[in-house]
C-alpha cells in the first residue's frame, strides 16, 4: 500500500557501544527463507489438521525523515509493496520519522510511536530497563542468520536477562569530515588531498572563508548534537568523557586536555579566523541544510551522512547549492595516543505493546527491509535497483553489522547499481577498517551530551568565554547524573 506521511521524530545522530567490528564473527552466505511458512505436500494425511491461516496485522513502521524527497518515497512505497505480498496478511503502514533526544521521551510516553522505529545504540540498554522495548527473543531467534551478528552490536540491543529487545538494523557509521570540494578549489586548496591534521583543517578554513565568504567549518551546537560532536572531538584527540572504574562504576572526565583542546580550537576559528559558522543553534538537521546549500565548507558526522543529503536535504548532479561532484568525504583526524573514531549506529525497536502476533511481523518487516540486503543476493540487488532506478544512493560507505567480509561480499552484489560518489570519499574509504574505533560513552549519554552543548554554545557566542570554567560546571552536573544512575 502507499506508505502514509504521518510525522514523528529521529536523527540517526547520536549512537555507539564500543564495537569489535574488525573482529566480528563472519555471517553466513547462505539465503536466508524469507517466504512465510508454508506446507511443502499438497495433500494432508487424514489425522493432520489444516494450519490456521494467518492472522491479519496492521503494522505501523517508520520510513524516511519528514521532508525526503518524493523519489526516496516511491523507493520505499515498492520495498513496502514487495513486502505485502511476500507476507498478504500484513498491512504496512509507514510514518515519516526522525529520532531527536528532545522529544523522544514524550513520544515514548505519550504511546505515538509506530509498531518499528528506530533507537541509537546508546539509548537501547536504558530503554530495556526501564520496560519500555518489547522482548523480541523468541523472533529474533527464529531468523536463520541470528548467530551472524557481530556479538558486540547485538550486545547492545540485549537486556540483563539476556533477551533481545532491539536489533542492529541500519547503518553502522564512524565520524567522518564532509567538505564541499568546489569551495576547496576556491581557495586554492586540492579537493583530493584534504586536511589529515586539525591544525589542517583550521587553516582549510581560513582559507575558504578568505577566498569566497564562506564559512570554511561549522559546528553542530543544540539538541544533544554539540555535545555528540564534542565528545567526537574529544575522542579525535585522544581524550575520553568518562571512564568505567574496576567496581562497575562512572567517572566523568569532561575536564580533560581533549576536550579543551576541541573547545579552544571553536574559539580560535571563530574569533581569530572569523572562519566558523556563527549560528550556536545548529543541530544535527539545520547543519545539513546549510551544508547542502553550499553555505558550509566542512562539518564532521557520521559517514553515512551522504543518503541523507541525497534524499532529505537536495544535494543532486545539478542542485542549485552543494552538486554530488562537489561532495567530499575524508577521515576525521587522530592525533596523540588513544586517539580514536566515535562510531554509532541504528537498532530498530518494536512497540512495548506489541501483541505476539504485531512482534511476529515487525520482525519480518525487520528481517526484509533492513537486515536481507546485507545477507543474500537477491534481495541485495532488487533493492538497489529499486533505490537507483528512482535516483536514490547506492552503496554510501558504511560500517559492517555483520563482518567486513560479508560487507564486501554484498557490495560485490551491487557494483553495477553503485551510484555514489566514491571516487570523491577515498580519504575515508582507504582507512575505514584500519581506524581505531570507540564507542560512545555507555551512562547517561544524552544527558551528558546536552550538558557539554553548553560550553560549546558559549565558545561560540562569547569570545571570552572561560572554557576551564564551563567545563568544571559540565564535569559536576556529570557526575551527579552518573553517581544517580
């Protein structure tokens, strides 16, 4: 049927544990059954009674975010009609839907969000216990690949009982720099050879902003997204949020040379380079639009931004603002020692009031849109053409929910569909696998992260800001959310 367009809320923006992904067990080649249950004899012997047929379940999923263009609709108006007819008893219905940690809570309690939505793997282990995910074990378990998982992603999805209650599903995404190569070139600066230092980056910046008027870096600053990226930062520079101590214990360690270093760096391109983009109000959305609009010459993200871009945000081979040549993608520089990757990713939860029957088929629904395109041939291929005969990105760099080889395997399957620019992503994509990677902090994560908005929101609006000061305040308040559990 035709997805419907009822908006809710969830950005793709702030999510990791810590991640073996290099190390993952390899997932099996084999096609998964994906067809209902169905009696292979065409007769039944006289003391055999007939299956009941299945019962009929309306199941709300989510689709894109709100705003997607309507070629991303079409491509997931078919996925959906593939999916009705494998399964006829279930009728989908798709709601538009982007995560925010500002007004998650009030859906979750308020019952508005649909059957299948989409969580960061750093809200998932709160979630469970406080009751609110369904316990999807028993369906989980019934898939045939359920031992291929990489068991570090799985992890997080699982309660203390052992229990599945949400399952890796989209892409899993290392912070990364984006860059607009045009502007590069107007500045004088080689698109193919971009900054692998911070102190790079900063005089990339300058150097845009000197050339075009454009501010040559922005940073996200609101809604969590601040302090996702600052943490990001921290990790870039070898520094850590927090610390877990031998008796299971928190530690904040917000007042570490790391993230000073992140903050005095803002400061210094916005009140001596006049380099950064001075809107302390941008989040994980706005930066996009202004990045597509050719208004922002770097940010970092997550890699897998480009989709986004692409369907949401009007970045196309001819677009009026950021072209797809004029994409680029780069590692986020490492220096010192420890210094690491923030990586994140998607679990796909189902409605705590889920029936049996509404688990049975959110797992389904999991299993054909989210999981089957890593895992077997067909379903890999037909949904890369669907996506690429409607115009939409095709093989944008992600990390493995699976294992690097299987990763590999199932681009192998849809080279000829892959539309992205990838030529143009190659800082990123050489060192992808050979980066350290760190998850982000496991306690009180989102609190923490509107905390350390702050300090940036004021680096950025206040040239004599005292950093040493704001990061104190930070390290308090995080402690008591760490000490209270």
């Amino acid at each position: 049927m035709r997805s419907l367009t009822k908006p809710t809320t969830a950005v793709l923006a702030a999510s990791a544990v810590a991640i073996g992904l290099l190390s993952a067990c390899s997932a099996s080649t084999d096609a998964p059954d994906s067809t209902p249950d169905a009696s292979t004899s065409d007769e039944t012997s006289p003391d055999e009674t007939t299956p009941a047929a299945p019962q009929d379940v309306t199941l709300r999923v989510v689709s894109l975010l709100p705003g997607s263009d309507q070629a991303a609709f079409d491509a997931f108006d078919e996925r959906v009609a593939q999916f009705e007819e494998l399964y006829p008893n279930i009728d989908v219905e798709a709601e538009e839907y982007e995560w925010k940690a500002t007004t998650f809570a009030a859906q979750l309690a308020g019952g508005t969000l649909p059957d299948v939505y989409e969580i960061p793997f750093t809200d998932a282990k709160t979630l469970i216990e406080n009751g609110q995910l369904a316990d999807v074990d028993a369906q989980f378990n019934a898939l045939p690949y359920a031992g291929d998982f990489n068991e570090a992603l799985l992890e997080a999805g699982k309660g203390p009982d052992g229990h599945v209650y949400a399952i890796p599903a989209k892409s899993i995404y290392g912070v990364a720099l984006h860059y607009n190569r045009a502007l590069f070139e107007a500045a004088g600066l080689d698109p193919d050879d971009p900054p692998t230092t911070w102190d790079e980056v900063r005089a990339a910046a300058k150097a845009i902003k000197d050339a075009t008027g454009v501010a040559g870096y922005a940073q996200m600053a609101a809604d969590n997204t601040g302090g996702w990226q600052l943490t990001s930062a921290t990790y870039a520079r070898g520094g850590r949020t927090q610390v877990v101590e031998a008796d299971g214990s928190y530690t904040a360690t917000l007042t570490n040379p790391a993230t000073k270093a992140s903050l005095e760096f803002l400061r210094a391109l916005r009140w001596e380079d006049d380099s950064l983009y001075a809107d302390a109000t941008l989040n994980w959305g706005t930066i996009n639009e202004k990045f597509a609009a050719g208004q922002i010459g770097m940010y970092t993200s997550g890699s897998d931004v480009y989709t986004a871009l692409a369907e949401s945000f009007g970045v196309t081979p001819d677009s009026s603002g950021l072209k797809v040549s004029d994409y680029g993608l780069t590692a986020i520089p490492n220096e010192g020692a420890d210094s690491g990757v923030l990586v994140g990713g998607t679990l796909a939860a189902v409605n705590i009031k889920a029936d049996d029957a509404v688990k049975d088929a959110a797992v389904k629904w999991i299993d054909f849109f989210y999981l089957q395109p890593h895992l077997d041939e067909g379903p890999a291929v037909e949904n890369a053409k669907i996506r690429f005969d409607n115009g939409q990105p095709v093989g944008t760099p992600v990390l493995p929910i699976f294992s690097r080889e299987q990763y590999e395997t199932s681009l192998g399957w849809i080279e000829e569909f892959i539309n992205v620019p990838l030529e143009n992503m190659t800082g990123y994509t050489d060192v992808m696998f050979d980066q350290p990677v760190v998850g982000e902090p496991s306690a009180s994560t989102q609190e923490i992260y509107a905390l350390l908005d702050v300090p940036i929101q004021a680096v950025m609006t206040d040239q004599n800001a005292d950093v040493d000061a704001l990061l104190e305040q930070a390290q308090t308040q995080a402690q008591a959310l760490l000490d209270e559990g």
